[in-house]
C-alpha cells in the first residue's frame, strides 16, 4: 500500500493566515469592545431602545453578535487585503 504524500506548508504560508487570522479575532474583539461601552453608556442611548423592544425580537446579546461579526468580517477582509498587497 502506498504511503499518502504530506504536503507541507510553506513559513509564508501559515505566516499569512496567522496573520488573517489575527486580524479576524482583533476585529472581533473590537466589535465586543464597542457592544460593551455603547450598552453600558447612557450617553449612546442604545440600551433603552434595547430593552424597549419586544422580548422576542432583537437582543442585547444580537447586538453583541452583530457587532462582533460585522466588525470580524470588515478587519478580516482588510487583513487579506493588507497581507496580498505586502507580496506585490
């Protein structure tokens, strides 16, 4: 029986995705960040428009997810930007 081939990567290519990936989690914890000091800040006045909504619908924990996934997605799509334009 033949032996399956490796394929290894290459330093450039796990820097890369280390690199993505660190953008990725720094954009989630940014996104957090915000959630965090926009719901415990009177000064937004998100949280009352929050609670006031219907107990089915919209969240504070949604708005938490939201701004963590759209704050990923935007940092992870700058990363992958940033990381191809440094080969060129």
């Amino acid at each position: 029986m033949p032996q399956p081939r490796i394929r290894r990567l290459s330093p450039k290519t796990v820097t890369r995705t280390l690199a993505i990936a660190g953008h990725a989690l720094m954009g989630v914890a940014l996104g957090l960040t915000l959630a965090f000091l926009t719901t415990h800040s009177d000064a937004s006045g998100i949280r009352p428009v929050l609670m006031a909504m219907d107990p089915s619908g919209f969240r504070m924990t949604d708005f938490a997810i939201t701004c963590a996934l759209g704050f990923g997605i935007a940092t992870t799509l700058t990363g992958v930007a940033l990381t191809l334009g440094d080969e060129k």
